[in-house]
C-alpha cells in the first residue's frame, strides 16, 4: 500500500477527503428517470422531497394483523372456522405407563425424552443423580423441545421436572399418585 493510498484512507476515516465512490450504496424503488423529471433544478430538488414527503402521508404507519393460529395446517385451510384446541387430562385410572419417566444417565437419553415427548406422552425428567453438566445440557434441550413443541415444563421437586405436551394436562390426582409412588425421588 502506497503512502498516498494510507493518506487518503485517513482524510475518508475523518471526513476530509471528497466523496468518490465507486457505487452507490442507495438503493432506488423509482427508475431514475422519473426521480430526474420530478426534481428541476430551478426547485433545487424540492420536488423529489415533495413527493416522498407526500407518499409516505398517504401510507397507513400501522399494519393490521389477523388473529394468531396456532395450527399449521389451518394457515393454508380458510374454509374451516378456527377450532379451539381439546386439553386432555392424563387420568390415574391408566397405567404408569401413561406418564413416562426418565432418569438421564449420558445426552443419549434426550432421544427418548424427545420420541415420549412427540407422541403426547408427559415425561418426567429426574436429574437428581445426573452430573451438573449433563444436567444443564438436558435443561437445555428440554426447553428448546417443549417450546418448539408448544408443550410446557415445570419443575415439581428439586432436579425433577415434568414435560407436558401440548393439549395435556396432568391432574392433581395423577400428581399425587406418581409422588406416592417415588416418581420424584429416585436416587
């Protein structure tokens, strides 16, 4: 690099040197000819400023937003009214099996939480004996898939957290019966 070249870039650095570019950097909506017929130069460019100044007075500032759906397949299905989503209840009526628990013991157990997860089956996550790390990375992971799944995530004891899936509900009375039956505390 030339002194010269070094010389320039600092008088462009502070302002001191001539604009040349070798493009220019805005980007027009209008074909240039019209921005050229619209501004004379005996208005001095007043013309231009007029009209951008009179189109952005005729745009609307707010944009109105339908209502949010919460289906993917009602986006692209108009002639069907918006349903209101069913919440079923997990019952303690049904097996244990109903309510699925993992106790991690390496990252490779996020498959099966993810596989439970997916079908609208609740998982407990029992991270009570998991190390620390293992621990923040299946946080972590569960969040990401409960949120991406519309589902939700509570804790219910220390190092123990329940996924619901979307739609389901855990009851008291289920609550009650997997805390009986040591659900929340398996060491």
């Amino acid at each position: 690099m030339a002194a010269g070249d070094m010389w320039r870039k600092a008088l462009d650095y502070f302002g001191f040197a001539d604009d040349v570019d070798e493009y220019d950097d805005e980007y027009d909506d209008e074909p240039a000819t019209r921005a050229r017929s619209s501004a004379s130069p005996a208005s001095g460019g007043r013309g231009a400023a007029e009209e951008l100044e009179r189109n952005y007075r005729e745009r609307p500032n707010v944009r109105r937003l339908g209502p949010r759906r919460d289906d993917y397949e009602d986006l692209f299905n108009d002639d069907a009214p918006p349903s209101r989503p069913s919440i079923r209840a997990v019952e303690s009526r049904h097996s244990p099996a109903q309510v699925h628990l993992v106790i991690p013991k390496s990252f490779n157990d996020a498959q099966q939480i993810a596989d439970k997860f997916k079908v609208g089956v609740p998982v407990i996550l029992n991270m009570q004996s998991a190390e620390n790390d293992l621990a923040k990375r299946l946080i972590d992971f569960s969040s990401g898939l409960t949120y991406a799944m519309d589902g939700g995530m509570q804790r219910v004891a220390d190092k123990v957290f329940m996924l619901t899936p979307r739609n389901v509900e855990v009851s008291a009375e289920e609550r009650a019966r997997l805390l009986e039956k040591g659900f929340f505390n398996q060491y």
